[in-house]
C-alpha cells in the first residue's frame, strides 16, 4: 500500500472495526483511515473518543445506504466488519435489520470497491456452516466439555475441529446465511469485475472493548457478569455447560488483518477459517471456572437443559489453512484473553457497567 491511500473500515466504532482502523493507522501513520459507523450497537460511541485521539476520521452512516458511503480520493482498502452480529436476529421478529445490514450493506460496499478498484477484506463468520451438519458432528460427553471423536462421517471435521472443507448445504440462520449470501456475492464480483478479496470466516472473537451480550461477545458477557453481577444460564445440551468454542484475541486478528492487508495480491481469492484452535477452546462449565479464577468472584449459572433456535454443540476452528498461507498463529491464550478483558472492564467500569449489566 503507498502511503497516499486511504482505507476505509466499516462497523468502524464496533469493536473489532475501532481497534483495527486504530491499528492501521498506528503502522501507517501517512495513511488516511476513515471509520463508518451507524452507532446502533449500545456502548459503540465510547470508541469515538479513542478513534480521534488516534487520527483515525469517523463518519457517522450506515452500510445499507449507498448516499452514505463516501467518495473517498485514492481509496484502496475496504475492510467490512459491519454486521448485524446475531445469531438470533430475525427469531419472532422481522428479519429486515439483519437482512439490510449483513447483505444489502456489503453488496453497497461491493459497488463502492467496483467503483473505485479498491480491495476488500470481508470479515465473515463461522455461522455460516449449517446447524444440521454442525451438529450431526460426533462427539463424547467429558466431565467438563463435549470432545470429538477421531472417527467421523463428515468432512472437513477432524479433532483440529472444523475446516473449510465442511458442508455448506442447508439452512444455518439469518445471520449466517445473510454472510454467506455476502461471501457468494464477492466471489461473483471478483469473477466478473476483478475485485481483489479475502474472505475470512471468524469463530468467536474476544478481549478489552468488547460489549458481550446473551446473544452476541459469550466471553465478555461472562466475564462481565462475575465482575459486576446478574444471571448467568448453561443453556441447552443438558444445562450441563459442556459445549465448546474457540476464542481468539482481538489482537491476534488485527495482526493477521494487517499482514493481509500488505499481501493482498498474494492471497487475493482465498477463504479462511480464522479463530484460536483447540488450544483456545474451552467450554462454558471450563469458562466458568477460568472466569472465577481471574477474577477472584463465584456466581451462580443457572441450568437451561432447552436449546434455543441455532445453538450447536461444538465449533472450534481447524485454522491450519490460514496459518501455512499468512505465516500466522494465535499469540495470545485463553488465560490471557480474560486477563485483559478483566483488566480493561474493572479500569472502565463506571463507564461500562450500565451497558454490560
């Protein structure tokens, strides 16, 4: 990238987008970065300040209107972290939100990178794998976790969890599906008018400014929960806890978003499995325990055997993909991930706590 360009990061107040315009600017000071964000999400208007103090332009717009995407001079990046980030939106409500958001606003942000030439980094989501087959993988129940078995049935399934080779046939949830439907779309452009993109299909993404909520940031809002109170559930599954995710440090991603976005020429086409492996992989009963330890507090998780409309068992990223082609693997652990964002909540916790409690 010279450094007379200008990269533009949409859901740039967000938590991913505010920390990764911060770091682009940071390693290209002579860069112009531009945030866009439509401030929906509640305790995304804490990012401005920082977003100014880092030289970091915001502009308040939303994705689902073209008249907000700006015309920007020397644009050569899009990184589209906009999202409606729900598994659960559109369930008994209109799904016309998430729909506009996650489809409508990244077609937008196609036509902007057509439009200029400009290259695309497409954060996408693990939830676009579909709930039958995620949860027709193998498993044995553990004191502590589900783990899978060495002998399945499925591909693109094995115990280094789940690779770009599983299926993608059937249905999945408005959320995955609307990203999917992105993913589809920037395939077809880059058919047919040479766009220049990076899909990368993130698992469960962690760490300090991350406002979690029961739907949406599963470490945040346990982590939150024991420092500052309320109710915690195991739902689903038993009420047991056992089911399992990956987590990966914010910082993790924005290392490998930034060597990405230095060789996007190099791996312009590829799709990529991006989280923390098994090595970041815990249940909620393990979770739990990790949160009581650093935080030094016990709470109460309540019991919930129902599942709720797209829950699954187990996902954990198989990132090997990712790792041989960017040189890549996460740096930071489990232990460490809570550690900061235990640190970060307990310096800011008048301003956090009414909107995490």
């Amino acid at each position: 990238m010279h450094s007379d360009e200008t990269i533009l990061v949409t859901g740039g107040a967000g938590f991913i987008g505010a920390q990764l315009a911060l770091e682009l600017k940071e390693r290209h000071t002579g860069k112009r970065v531009v945030a866009l964000d439509n401030l929906k999400r509640r305790g995304s208007e804490l990012n401005l300040k920082r977003l100014k103090e880092g030289g970091v332009e915001f502009l308040h717009g939303d994705v689902r209107e073209m008249a907000d995407l700006p015309e920007i001079v020397n644009l050569s990046l899009i990184i589209e972290c906009s999202a409606e980030p729900s598994v659960l939106a559109g369930f008994g409500e209109s799904p016309r939100y998430v729909i506009a958001s996650n489809l409508t606003g990244a077609i937008n942000c196609l036509e902007l990178a057509r439009k200029t030439s400009a290259a695309m980094i497409f954060l996408s989501t693990s939830r676009v794998y579909p709930l039958r087959p995620l949860c027709g993988i193998k498993l044995k129940e553990g004191e502590t976790r589900f783990t899978v078995l060495p002998e399945q049935t499925l591909p693109g399934v094995s115990e280094a969890g789940i690779s770009e080779a599983f299926p993608l046939e059937g249905a999945r949830s408005l959320y995955g599906a609307t990203k999917y439907a992105a993913e589809v779309f920037i395939n077809e452009y880059a058919q047919m008018y040479g766009l220049r993109a990076i899909v990368n299909r993130c698992g469960v993404i962690a760490g300090p400014w991350q406002m979690g909520r029961i739907d949406q940031g599963i470490m945040a809002l346990w982590i939150s929960r024991h420092l500052f109170g309320g109710a915690l559930s195991y739902i689903g599954f038993g009420g047991k806890g056992l089911q399992v995710r990956d987590m990966l440090h914010v910082r993790d991603l924005l290392d490998l978003v930034v060597y990405q976005a230095n060789e996007i020429d190099k791996l312009k086409g590829h799709t990529f499995n991006v989280g923390g492996g098994v090595t970041n992989s815990a249940s909620l009963y393990e979770l739990t325990g990790l949160c009581r330890h650093v935080t030094g507090n016990s709470i109460e998780i309540r019991s919930a055997p129902e599942e709720r409309p797209a829950d699954i068992p187990y996902y954990v990223t198989d990132n090997t993909a990712v790792r041989q082609a960017c040189g890549w693997s996460p740096r930071y652990s489990l232990e460490t991930i809570v550690s900061d964002t235990v640190r970060w909540m307990r310096d800011n916790q008048e301003a956090l706590r009414s909107i995490l409690e």
